[in-house]
C-alpha cells in the first residue's frame, strides 16, 4: 500500500449495526464510525454487541482519529470501548457529539478526548486527507455524508440517509454538494443500502407526529440541537421523531422523555446566552404542553 489507500469494513455491512470503517492511506488511518449492535431474542442476558478493535489498537500511531457521520448507537455506541484504550480525537456533528460526552462521562474518560463539533460548512484537513461534511436526513438529526479527498481520488461515505422533502429540523439533503461532486468526479462512493430491496419510499418524519403539531416539534429540535446535550436514555426509545422519538406511543414518551427534558432545561441554564436560554424554555414549555394530548 505505498501509494493506494485502503477501505476495511470492521461491521455494519450485510447487517444492522457495528457500523466501522476505516480509511487507510500511507499518512495515517482514520475510522468512520464505531457503533454497537444490538442482541436478537435468542441471546439473553446480552445488552449490546460491541466492536472488536484489536486490529485497531494494533495500528499504533498510523491510527489518527475518529470521525463520526450521526448520533445513532450504531455508529457511536462503540466509541467510548475504543478511547479507553487509546485517546483519539474524535471529529462530529453537534449532537453525535454530546451523546458521545456522557459515554465518556460513564467510562471515566470525559475531559481526557478532543472532541471537534463538524458543522455542515466544515471541512477538516488532516494527515494525508481532507474531509467535508454534507448534510443529509435520516430519522435522527444532525446527520452527514462525507465527501473524502485522497491521492487516489474522492471518497464518499453516505453514512445513514433516506430521502426526508419535510426534515422535522428543517435541515435539507444538500443536493446541489452532492450534484456538484458528481461532477468533479468520485473515484468511490461507499453507500447505504438499508432497506434498499423494499419498494416504494421511505415515509418522512413527520408523518409520524400527528396528532402534534409539527411546528412545535419542529422548534423543539431545533431547540435542543442548538442546546447541543440530549440525554443517552431519550436516544434509545423505540420510536422515529428525531432524537425525541415523538410517535404515537405517548404514554412511554411522557414517562421515559418528559423528565430528561427537564434535565436538558436544567443543564442548558449556564451554558446558554440569556437569550437563547429564554428561547430555547419557551420551546421546551410549548412541548410540553401537547404532550399530555398523547396519553
């Protein structure tokens, strides 16, 4: 591998979750992603599957970082496994970010990893590499595709996307990005396939968000992306609003998400401008008040 590069699948291909890949090029190694796997029935007693990194860890110094497209336990759930072991830097979107701070916090680690928040203007220059970031919806917020520049060519990792026209944030798939690098030309495209065998389309967000009100919901995530914490148990419910999850099961959201928003209101008070303090309470409090409408 003198002058080529490298794409090695540590998981996620031909199954759901232990999402990990890595970009080896002759400056350094990068991995894209590093998420767990959740058990079937038939493994009792397992709580997660989680990645093996040996072959990772035996990489020494030519393992550079971790870069992360979204906030979904199967693509992060791993991460805090492998920085125990070795200190990365870690390179996000807001809200992949903060989920990733309270694993740190729970391994003991949180203060000892950099981690870099990745806006959808962002483009990273690392060791042999360039990495931009393409905003992309999916059924979480804060999702990206990255476009990688190499020696050999451009590289894009879709990440998890589906093709949401009414994003519950308001955030659009930037296909003018995606139409203008299809013209410079992609020596590879890496991408999800997810569902692709099923006919038909994806349904988007909101449609599962009746009987509330979307702009509500929708000022709501804004809020709490802005807020940039969200509590890890919000990110775990069975549900497919945003990291929210506001669907029709409105008994197990109002027990389960009500009082992490509490927590979130309560974290945010000295860590946001009055202003937007302000905002971001008026938001929460507007919620609130349609969520006894789901019980």
């Amino acid at each position: 591998m003198e002058n080529g590069i490298r794409m090695i699948a540590l998981g996620g291909l031909g199954h759901i979750g232990l999402n990990a890949m890595v970009l080896d090029t002759p400056e350094g190694a990068y991995l894209l992603d590093c998420g767990v796997e959740f058990p079937d029935p038939n493994e009792p007693g397992v709580e997660q599957v989680i990645p093996d990194v040996t072959w990772l860890l035996g990489l020494g110094d030519h393992l550079k970082a971790v870069v992360l497209t979204h906030g979904h336990e199967d693509h992060i759930g791993g991460v805090a496994h492998l920085l125990k072991q070795r200190r990365l830097p870690v390179y996000g979107p807001r809200l992949a970010i903060a989920l990733l701070e309270e694993k740190l916090e729970e391994h003991g680690i949180h203060g000892e990893v950099q981690l870099q928040i990745v806006e959808k203007t962002t483009t990273l220059s690392l060791e042999g590499i360039s990495v931009e970031f393409l905003r992309v919806t999916h059924s979480i917020p804060d999702c990206f595709s990255l476009a990688i520049r190499t020696a050999e060519g451009t590289v894009v990792h879709t990440g998890d996307w589906k093709w949401d026209e009414e994003p519950v944030d308001g955030e659009e798939v930037d296909i003018e990005r995606f139409t203008m690098l299809g013209d410079e030309g992609v020596a590879l495209l890496l991408g999800d396939s997810t569902n692709a065998e099923v006919p038909g389309r994806t349904s988007a967000e909101v449609v599962t968000i009746t009987p509330m009100d979307k702009g509500i919901v929708s000022r709501a995530t804004k809020a709490l992306l802005e807020m940039g914490y969200v509590r890890r148990e919000a990110s775990q419910l069975d549900g497919r609003l945003s990291h929210l999850h506001l669907t029709e099961s409105g008994t197990h959201l109002y027990q389960d998400v009500i009082p992490n928003i509490q927590i979130m209101a309560e974290w945010a008070t000295d860590r946001l401008t009055p202003t937007r303090l302000a905002r971001l309470r008026e938001d929460l409090n507007a919620l609130m008040d349609v969520i006894p409408d789901l019980r």
